[in-house]
C-alpha cells in the first residue's frame, strides 16, 4: 500500500470574521430549525451576506479498483480469510499506521464486487466520530438509498442501548442493550474493539453463529479502556496482526511505535517528507508555555482550527488552555459569528426537523439571533444565548440556545440536583409539585451542551485522528497515571504534526520526588501540604 491510501485532503477556506454580530434580546422567541442550507432564512431577515460555508473535513483518498494489488502479504492474508470466511469470528490487530481500515476498506470493496454478495454489509463504531471517520473512508454511493448496500452504525444503536431518560427524574441512562437480529446482513466489521466493552463485545459476538465478524483495532490503549475492553475476549480467536508501517514512515510513528515498548520523551525536533510531499514532524519545544504559545498562534493562523487540538492528562490543564484558545481567537466575547464548538450531548430534533448532531460533532456559529438574562429555575439565573448553527460534520444547520461556556459546569450541577429531587418527589407520591419539575427538567434538558474543540483529555480524545496535535508530555511527566500508555495515546492520534515539551531526566527525577512528598502528605492527613505539591 502507498502512503496516499491514507493521506487527508483539507479544503482550504478563509477564516470567518471574528466580530460577534448584533444581538436582539426581542428575537429569542422560537423559531423552527433550516436545512441543510440557512442561506435563504437568514438573508430573508436582512442579517447582510453570509459567511462562506464550513465543508465536512478531510477525508481519505476513496477506495480505488487496484487497492488490492498495494497491499502487503499479511493485509492480502487477511482479505482473502475476509472473503472465504462463512461464519465465526476474526481479528485484524494492529498498531497505529499498519493499514487494518484501509486493509478493511479493500476486503469490503471486493465484498461489493461479488455477484452473489449475502447480504448487507454491516460496520459497527463505537462513537459517533469514529462511525464518521470510517463513512469518509467509503464511496458516498455505497451508502445512499433506502436500502444501501453499506450500513454504518454506532454499537450502542446496533443493541438498542443509545442513551434514554429516565421515566420518573429524566436523567439519560444507557440501558445495557442486548443483541437482536442481523437479519438481512451478510457480515459486520466492528471497528476500534479496544473502546468497547466485554459486555457489548459479547453481545456482538452472537452473530457469528450465522455470518461472519470482523473486529478491528489496536489493544495497546489506556487502562481504563482495556479494563472494560477485557483483551482476554480475542484469546484464542484466528488473529492476523499486521506489523508494516503503511503511513508516511516518518518520526511520529516511529515515537508510537517506541512508546509500545517503553517510556520514552522526545528531546529534539524531526522533521521528514515523504515522496508526496507530504510532511510528518515532532516539535519539541523548552517549555509548557512556550508549547502553548506556539499553539495559541497556530490556531490563529488556521483555516480550519478545529483540527488542531492540545491534549493533557488533567481537566486542569485542559481547562486553562481552553480559556487562553477562546480568548486568544475570538476574545472576551462569549460567543460569536464564526465560532468553532464541540457538542457535548446529543441535540434531538423539534417540530419534525432533523437532529443537529451528535457528541463530538463540530459546529460553526453562523448567526447570533440574541441573548437575555432568564431565571432558568428558582434559583438560577443565567443568560440564555440562541444560536444558528451549521454542523460541519453532518452538513446541516438550525438554531440552538445554550448557556455561556463559563455557565456549563453550574448548569448541569443543577441539572444532577433537579433529577434528585424529581426522585424524592415521585416517592413521596408529591405528584403535582413533581409533575411541575419534571416539565422544567425536559424543557432545560433542551439547552445544548457546547464545549471548546480546541483542548481535551487524553483519555477522551481515543479513537480520534487529529492532524495537529499538542501534547502536553509536562503534565504527563508530572502527574499522569500509566505515562508510557498516555504518551502513546496521546502521540498516536497525530496524522502530520506533532508538538511536544522536553521532559529531560533531570525533570523526571524531580517530579518523582514531588510525587513522592505528595504521597506522604496524604498519609499524614495533611491536605493542604499536598494540594500545594500538586
């Protein structure tokens, strides 16, 4: 296989004005959600031209009719065991840049081409942005019409455990699901197995009995998720692990393939360019805030920021670089035109107009329609902002409200107090004063949840494929659990750059001893002394 299989092509767009357009507080009344173009609704209100439309991100190089003649031996093995299989279960391991999507990408191509094809073909995701960036992989036709050949699901829709509301407090819950049916489908591919869990795998394993299951993934991942993935379940299963590195060879994957064996800091920059052109470089750099400034000034000068994404250990740390991007991009303004954010839940949809997306998902604020000061319960008092917005991963736009960032955190502490109380209402069969919170519940649940896409943890961003990545190698030294995994991790969700701070021995040594001072304080009961350390 050519490194171009694996090669991202990014549209090139101008950044959008930064001014945060004129509010009215007179235009928070409801209004329905546009489709998948809000041009003609927004210019009919007289709001001026439009900023130039976000495209979806980058995606792969499509399949093409000779992928099968670049693959290497292990990944024609592994196609040819794909094809012949009748039923039972198979595991394509292997690290990051070995081929196992592009390698899947061809058995299914080659599954198309068969005459007698049994069936759909069915690729299980276990989030919503590891669905998308396998839908990017495939050709947009195999997955069009009422019935495409091509399916793509989450594993929580394919078991019937999507998040539900509770029906006495309304707090989402995620029931455990069971398998049901694959009936009509002639073999699934389940991709990223190390971000699911025993259970769900086990559950998916039941249809092996009649069709065959392909996993895919690499199970050197964080702890927490091998813990709830239990690698045991592939003990014993027929595995290929494909080991040649596929991607642009260069220094970042060299690092991941290093840190599966060993801790290991980065102490110099590399830069490599293959013969694409294409360009794979680690940036160390002498300091954290050094990292961060050259991180705050590449957002700056991006076309598509939210493709560039700093990575720590702690919420602490994502916290503060969080504040410094906003401020850095749009200023001290609270939202504004142009505007890139992550969702942070699920936004369902009203009035018989479709969804505006799913966790993780990028929005674009294309207009802000106004903000008011509201007394969203007894004892909350915040400003309530609506929002239109354009969802750049599913191409489809309509109109929000939410709370300011800063306000996130406050909100959903009363959303946890309302559920509670709902609860203690509904016991003590107190039913009009329950009826009346549980109508509050619902309608504040309706408030989007927003979040930077600048910054996140490590854990959280697993399964992504980030272009430019900052990781935070200083907070990983100083205070991470399980170093060489986060490392790894961290550094594995890179396609082309990747920046870094030096961690020399020195440093380690004495963050080690403040780890250990830190240790004793908490034995000794002395809170202060080791909050102080940290």
């Amino acid at each position: 296989m050519t490194a171009d299989h694996e090669r991202h092509h990014h549209d090139q767009t101008d950044l959008l004005e930064r001014e945060g357009a004129p509010t009215s507080n007179a235009l928070l009344e409801d209004r329905p959600n546009v489709g998948d173009d809000p041009s003609e609704a927004m210019l009919n209100e007289g709001d001026g031209p439009l900023p130039p439309p976000i495209h979806l991100r980058g995606k792969p190089n499509p399949i093409s009719a000779d992928a099968y003649k670049s693959l290497n031996t292990l990944q024609k093995e592994a196609v040819e065991h794909i094809l012949h299989m009748k039923k039972g279960q198979f595991y394509l391991n292997g690290p990051a840049g070995t081929g196992k999507s592009f390698t899947a990408c061809t058995a299914i191509a080659m599954l198309m081409r068969k005459k007698r094809r049994k069936g759909r073909i069915l690729i299980l995701c276990p989030t919503h942005i590891a669905k998308l960036q396998f839908t990017l992989r495939l050709p947009t036709a195999w997955l069009e019409g009422q019935n495409p050949p091509v399916e793509l699901r989450t594993v929580s829709a394919f078991l019937g455990s999507g998040p539900q509301a509770d029906k006495v407090t309304g707090r989402d819950h995620f029931p455990k699901g069971a398998f049901r049916t694959v009936e009509g489908v002639g073999i699934v591919f389940v991709d990223e197995v190390s971000m699911i869990g025993e259970y769900e795998l086990g559950e998916i394993s039941k249809a092996s009995k009649d069709i065959p299951v392909v996993y895919l993934g690499d199970a050197n991942q964080l702890l927490p998720v091998m813990k709830r993935a239990s690698a045991h379940f592939f003990h014993g299963m027929e595995t290929i692990t494909l080991t040649e590195q596929m991607r642009n060879s260069g220094p970042v994957l060299k690092l991941c393939e290093e840190l599966r064996r060993k801790l290991v800091y980065p102490q110099k920059t590399v830069r490599a360019v293959n013969e694409f052109g294409d360009v794979s470089q680690i940036i160390v750099h002498e300091s954290r805030d050094e990292m961060i400034e050259s991180f705050l000034i590449h957002l700056k000068n991006s076309p598509t920021p939210w493709e560039s994404t700093y990575l720590a250990f702690t919420n602490l740390a994502v916290e503060r670089v969080k504040r410094l991007a906003h401020h850095a991009l749009y200023g001290d303004a609270v939202y504004c035109v142009g505007e890139f954010l992550r969702l942070g839940r699920h936004i369902p949809g009203q009035n018989g107009n479709p969804h505006l997306g799913h966790r993780g998902n990028i929005l674009q604020v294309r207009q802000i329609i106004g903000h008011e000061q509201r007394a969203i319960t007894r004892n909350f008092t915040t400003e309530i902002w609506k929002l239109e917005v354009y969802n750049i991963d599913m191409k489809v736009s309509g109109v929000i409200k939410c709370v300011a960032p800063e306000e996130q955190e406050r909100f959903l502490d009363l959303l946890e107090e309302m559920y509670q109380e709902c609860s203690r209402l509904f016991s003590e069969k107190r039913m009009e004063a329950y009826e009346e919170l549980r109508d509050e519940v619902n309608r504040l649940k309706q408030l989007a949840n927003l979040k930077s896409p600048f910054s996140q943890t490590i854990h959280s961003a697993q399964g992504r494929s980030i272009p430019h990545v900052f990781v935070d190698s200083y907070n990983i030294a100083d205070l991470g659990r399980d170093r060489r995994r986060l490392m790894y991790v961290g550094c594995s969700r890179t396609q082309y750059d990747l920046h870094v701070v030096r961690v020399t021995p020195a440093l380690q040594e004495e963050f080690r001893e403040r780890r250990s001072k830190r240790r004793a304080a908490k034995l000794a009961g002395d809170l202060q002394a080791a909050r102080a350390l940290w």
